[in-house]
C-alpha cells in the first residue's frame, strides 16, 4: 500500500511490457517482447550492463552442440546430482534456446576468441564485454531504460498485474509504469555476503511478485556456498576443481573439494581450522588460458604478490544463496509465467529446478537460464499484453507493498541496518543455513518470523532510502521461505543437507512451493516421473 506518486509529478510512463532488473535475463527478455512489436520500459537498481552478478566476471555457458549423445550426457550429469528434479523437455528447451542465443551473439558482434582457421570459438562470455552489447542492442531496439531505478512496489487490479512503482536513486524522482506485463528478472538473493556483483542481488523481486501472489519453488535449495579466497570477493568456485586444499602444516585436507567437498571445508573452518588451496593440478599449459578465461579471479593475488598455482592461500565460503541455488519464483508454463495473470519471471529471479534440479548449475547453466528464459518471458508477456486491447488503458491500478510508503518522514535509516544484520545472523552461518537441523531451523524461523512483523509495522519514506529498506524486507522473507521449505524437506537432496535427515528419501521425489507473507505455507508438486532421459 502507498500513497499515489503520480501527484508528485515524478516520472510516469506507459508501455506494453516492464522489465523490472538490467541483467542477462532482463536485457533478453526487453530483446524479446521488443522483436515482437511490443513498448517496452526495463527498469534497473544499478546501471544495466554493469551491475549484477554477470557483468564483472566471465562465466561457462551450459552450450551444447545438438548431438543426441553430448546433450544426453550433459543433462543426466546435472540430473543425479540434482535429486532427479529436473525435468527433460526444459533442460531440450533451454539447451536448444542457449544454442540458438550464442550464435546470435555472434552474429550480433560478440568478440569470441577465433581458433586457428579464423572461426569464432563459441563458448563462454565475459561479463564486461557481453554486458555492455546487451545494453546496446537493447537501447537499438528501441528500449526505454530507467537506470538507478529500484522498483518499491508492484502495480495490480483484480485483472492481474498492471505495472510499478519506484525511485530513481540519482535523483530522488519517483517513476511509475503502467504496463500490460511485467518480467521480474531482478536476479537472486546473496544475503549482502560480499561475493563479487551480488551487493544488488536481495531478493527484491520475490518480494514483489509475492505481494502480488505468486509462489515460491525450490527455495530450500537455496544454500550455495562458493569458496572464495578469505582476502577477495570472487566466487568462481570452477577453478577450484584444479585445486588441492592444505592445512597450514602443509598436510591435504581429505575430502575437501570444489564440488562434492565444500561441507569439509566448512566443517573445518567452524571447528576454527583454516583451509588452504593451490591450484596445482591445474596442467601447465592450460594456466595462460585460465588466466584470460576468468581474468579477474586472479587479480587479488596478483595485488598481493600471490601466485595460486604454487603458493598457498586462505580461503572461505561465502554464502551465494539463491544466486547459485536453484530456488526461486515458481513458473507454471513454457512463457514462465507466474500464476499470477500479467506476471513473468526469469532468470535467478526465476526457479530453476527445471534443469538443474536442487543442485546448483553454477555459472554455465545459470547463463543458458537466463538468456532462456529471458527469452521465453519477454516473448510471452509481450503476447499477453496485446490480448488485453484497449482493456490495458484505464485500469484502476493500486500499489501492492506489504510495507507503507509514505511521503511522511520516518526512521527506518538505523532499523533497515538492524534489519539487514538479524538476517545475516540466521542465513550466514554454516551451522544454521549449510548443515540444517530441526532445531536450528524453528529457532531461526521464530526469530525471523517476528523480524517479520517489525518489517510489516514500520512505516518507509518515499526517498531516495526507500529501496533499501524493501531490501531487508526481501532477505527477510526469503529466510523464511527458504527456511520453511528446508524444515519441509525431512531427507538431503541436492544441496539441501539436514544433519537430522542425512538419507535422500524415494517417496520425497517432489517439488516443494512455498509462498505467503505473514503465514508461510508450503505444499508439494509432482514432478516429471520420467527417469531415463532422451
């Protein structure tokens, strides 16, 4: 609920289609609804082409060559890990989508590397590079971008979703949308853990397609944890598959691992024993091309005089949650929309346990996700929004917040800060949040269920603060549905661990949905029976 903004004489704009995030998939889908004829406006919290997770960093994309033998390969290489969640004909739609936007990306002007002959060798992008075409072919096609823009609140009537509301930063100008459709792509929740490009990443969208009743799926897989070196921010937990990991005496941390082996690192780091790695399994004549691969991950060492393939190094775990989780806004059909009538989502924003199951697909699936779904999204909302005609035009539009906005001043400056370090306290740690028990879950819900409520009663000014206040709403009530649907889960699958529950359990082969603000509710979904992919 709010106060109106148009009386403000801030921004007020009309379009066919609102894309709410700047990222991959916000700049896909605003390419997608634009190629179909549809106005399209995409709001984004930081500058669009280089904020976000992807933006400063390259990553793998899940590309694969439509050969039926590699592409059964990769799907069933994802499929176990990931609790047998995933399902077939998404992962065939996404890798054929991926394959089709790589290319496209080329042709476009991407700077692939060439091989010998001259060919450009499609495979991985970097952010920068990739980032900053996207922002261009989308400005081309003719695409409204709001920078600096955080959207506070959904606009909706009993026909579904109509628009938004929110603040331009910069300026402290309220803008206002009214939109056939709206794409939410405003990427995941890192919990404000410091990983690289994550610091606008809190959850803000689940938060407002929540307030507009849409579900959550899969959020108890939302507990990635990236190894990072204690001294930097980037996760690009890869690369660690060349490392081995030393105690200080120099003796081999058994098991500890990039993949299977994350839980013996952070065992040992709560036991108050660091952790080291070097990364010296990596061949020596692939290290030149890991360098130019992810030239950033070795900036920190080179700063401090650190070569990883021969010295020692600190490291840690950081929290990347639904980021590199799997969890997220639930979709219920191949446009990924939500239940929700004019709402869409993509991306992190988006669940995608439709092709990695409860096991992250770090950067290469997330990447094939995003341009995807974007795609799938933008081209689906745009068709929405023409089927509304001349409906679209005068419709008595109120503002969804579960938070009062008001032009009124308030102190929410300190409570936001108080509100945000509560929620850490809970998600951080790994014996809460990593290593899962019912006692640990139902104290944190308790007490997040009660930062809930304060969250709820207090009142946010209209300013250029507002979005952070939202923030540390989003955390919020992403704690607690990752929290109830991980208290749900009585088994470990996928990433979900609970100690209490070690065994994955047959009879628990579902989807588990999430949604509700004040009260929280979970039930289950059926998921594809189909073992055998084809």
């Amino acid at each position: 609920m709010s106060e109106s903004l148009q009386s403000s004489g801030g921004m007020s704009l009309s379009a066919d289609v609102l894309i709410i995030g700047g990222g991959p998939a916000g700049t896909w889908a605003a390419l997608s609804a634009a190629n179909e004829g549809a106005k399209v406006v995409l709001a984004d919290k930081g500058y669009c082409g280089s904020s976000g997770a992807t933006a400063p960093s390259g990553t793998g994309v899940w590309y694969i060559q439509p050969d039926a033998e590699a592409r059964l390969e990769a799907k069933m290489s994802r499929y176990e890990l990931g609790g047998q969640l995933a399902e077939n004909a998404w992962m065939n739609r996404v890798l054929d989508k991926a394959y089709e936007r790589m290319h496209h990306l080329a042709e476009l002007g991407y700077p692939f590397p060439l091989d010998v002959s001259g060919k450009s060798v499609v495979r991985g992008l970097q952010g920068p590079e990739y980032m900053k075409l996207m922002r261009q072919l989308v400005l081309k096609a003719g695409v409204k971008i709001l920078d600096h823009s955080p959207a506070l609140e959904l606009l909706a009537d009993e026909h579904g979703v109509g628009g938004a509301r929110g603040i331009r930063t910069q300026t402290s100008e309220n803008w206002e949308v009214r939109a056939g459709a709206v794409v939410i792509a405003t990427g995941g929740c890192a919990f404000l853990s410091r990983a690289l490009g994550c610091n606008v990443l809190t959850g803000d969208g689940y938060l407002l397609a929540a307030e507009a009743g849409a579900e959550m799926s899969g959020m108890e897989f939302s507990n990635a944890y990236a190894i990072s070196p204690s001294f930097a921010s980037i996760t690009k937990t890869a690369y660690y598959r060349y490392a081995s990991f030393y105690y200080e005496d120099g003796s081999i941390v058994e098991g500890a691992g990039s993949q299977r082996g994350r839980s013996v690192i952070a065992r040992n780091l709560l036991q108050g024993r660091q952790v080291f790695a070097r990364l010296d399994q990596a061949p020596e004549e692939i290290r030149p091309r890991l360098r130019v691969g992810q030239t950033n991950f070795f900036l920190p060492f080179d700063r401090l005089g650190i070569d990883p393939f021969r010295d020692m190094f600190p490291v840690t775990l950081r929290l990347e949650g639904t980021v590199r989780g799997t969890g997220g806004i639930h979709i219920v059909n191949e446009d990924c929309g939500t239940a929700v009538p004019g709402l869409y989502a993509a991306g992190d924003a988006a669940t995608r346990e439709l092709i990695c199951g409860g096991f992250t697909g770090g950067g290469s699936h997330n990447a094939a996700w995003a341009m995807s779904s974007g795609s799938f999204s933008g081209k689906g909302a745009a068709a929405y929004a023409k089927s509304l005609g001349a409906r679209s035009s005068d419709r008595a539009l109120k503002g969804l917040s579960t938070s009062q906005l008001t032009r009124q001043e308030t102190s929410t400056g300190g409570k936001t800060g108080d509100i945000v370090e509560a929620v850490k306290v809970e998600v951080h740690p790994y014996d809460r949040n990593l290593f899962r028990t019912e006692q640990g879950l139902v104290s944190s819900l308790e007490r997040l269920d009660q930062l809930w409520k304060e969250v709820r009663a207090t009142p946010v000014t209209l300013d250029n603060r507002a979005y952070k206040f939202r923030e540390a709403a989003a955390m919020t009530a992403t704690a607690r549905w990752m929290y109830r649907s991980a208290r749900f889960r009585t088994e470990t699958r996928g990433m979900h661990k609970r100690v209490d529950y070690p065994s994955l359990d047959g009879s628990q082969r579902h989807r588990l949905i999430s949604g509700g603000l004040d009260e929280v509710n979970v039930r289950t979904e059926e998921v594809s029976k189909e073992v055998v992919l084809a």
